[in-house]
C-alpha cells in the first residue's frame, strides 16, 4: 500500500523520515518500534485521560461553577500542544497525554453546555461517536474501504476546504453581522453538518492507514504516541460535529 498520505497530522513527511532514522540504526529490536497493540494501548490510555479531565469541567458545569476558563484554556492548549507535537513527534510521549487531558476539559465543558439545553444529548453524541469508529475500523479491517491515493487527495481536500470555511466565517463574524451558513437548524445548516461529520469520519481511514504502516515499517517507539494522538483528534473532531448536528436537530423539534 503506498504511503504518500496527506493526513494533516499523521502526514507522510515526519514517517519518511522516521524510517530513514531507522534505517540508519544497525538493529532496533522490536520492544523498541512501533507496534499495532502498543499503539491501540495508547490510544486506550488517552481516551481515559480525556475523559477522566472532562468529568472535571463537566462537574463543575453542574455544580453551580464557571468551567467557561478551564474549558478555552484547554482548547487552546489541546491546540498548541497538538501543533508541537506535529513538529516534534519525538516528544509525543509527553504532549500526546497532555493533549488528551487539556482536550478533555475543553470537552467536558462543551458537552456539559449542551446537555443542559437538550437533555439526552451528549449520551447520543458519543453513541453515534462509537458507532461510527467502529463502522470505519470494520471497513478498514475487511478491505471493503480501500486507502488509495485518490481516496487520500479526496479526503484531505475535503477536510482544507472545510476548515478554511469555518476559519474565514468566524473572521468575517467577528467584524461583521455576518452570520455563517452552517449556523441555526435551516436545512442547509443540518446538511453541512452531515457532510462534515462524513469527512471526518473518512479521516479515520487515514489515521488507520499511517498506523497499520508505522507498525509495518517498524517506526520508533514514541510513533505509537504520535498515531494514537492523531485517532484521538480525529475521534474529538467526529463527536464534537455530532454534537452540533444533533442541536440542529433537537431544536427543530
């Protein structure tokens, strides 16, 4: 399978050359590369770290505290971690727990918001979350989705486009009237919310592909923290857009 991924974060560039550096190893045993189990086990090990820092934020939303400062601290920290670490996956040992405990709160507190507006909601959120890593990860495993190289520039394109609309509608907001599209519950707004959500969901055949090929290639051990981060921001992305999408909906009831 090639390997000239694009994903964003996993990107081709930084497991070229780690596979260079190993390359120029004499022997690196296999306790000390990257492995398929070891990578799922981090992934574990960040999920329990996101959620143990959101049922902060989430206890104080329902205790009568402001979680509103833990909440955007976190968010900006998941955020500048995560540009580090894209830098400098060597030290994702340390900035991929970070990430997971930062992006917690941030997730906490956001999903504390909109459960107290639609009652039920987060627990459907994290429903359609699973439902759908699982899905993707079946399709991954029986080859029923291939990871081509046209299906990575799809995929990635999609996924700039999107994120160069929500960057340019919240600048052009804040000095403006402006209201964006993909705000409200107008048909419009449900349907690029729907669309979001299966793009993100296509990232998880990415962040499948690069780990499944860094265990293969035998990358450093510190890739197993690099993948897992990686699965972790796509999984955050996929919940946070349910979580809108499902608003949408439960407001037009």
């Amino acid at each position: 399978m090639s390997s000239n991924s694009k994903n964003p974060f996993l990107n081709n560039k930084i497991f070229n050359s780690t596979k260079e550096e190993v390359h120029e190893a004499t022997i690196i045993g296999h306790e000390q590369t990257m492995t398929l189990s070891g990578t799922i086990n981090k992934s574990l090990i960040l999920f329990l770290l996101l959620t143990a820092a959101a049922m902060i934020t989430w206890w104080m939303a329902f205790n009568g505290q402001n979680p509103t400062i833990p909440m955007i601290g976190g968010a900006i920290m998941g955020l500048v971690l995560v540009i580090i670490a894209t830098f400098k996956p060597q030290h994702s040992g340390v900035l991929a727990p970070g990430y997971a405990i930062f992006e917690g709160l941030f997730i906490g507190g956001l999903s504390a918001i909109f459960e107290a507006k639609y009652p039920g909601i987060v627990t459907q959120a994290v429903g359609a979350t699973f439902v759908t890593f699982a899905v993707c990860l079946g399709l991954y495993k029986y080859k029923i989705v291939q990871v081509t190289e046209r299906f990575k520039s799809i995929v990635i394109a999609a996924t700039l486009a999107i994120a160069t609309y929500y960057l340019i509608s919240w600048l052009v907001s804040l000095f403006t009237n402006f209201s964006p599209v993909h705000h409200g519950n107008s048909m419009a707004s449900i349907g690029i919310s729907a669309f979001v959500i299966v793009i993100a969901a296509m990232n998880l055949f990415l962040d499948f592909d690069q780990i499944e090929e860094g265990s293969t290639r035998r990358m450093p051990k510190f890739m197993e923290w690099y993948g897992a981060m990686g699965l972790m921001i796509t999984l955050v992305w996929l919940y946070v857009e349910f979580l809108r999408l499902l608003s949408k909906l439960n407001s037009k009831d």
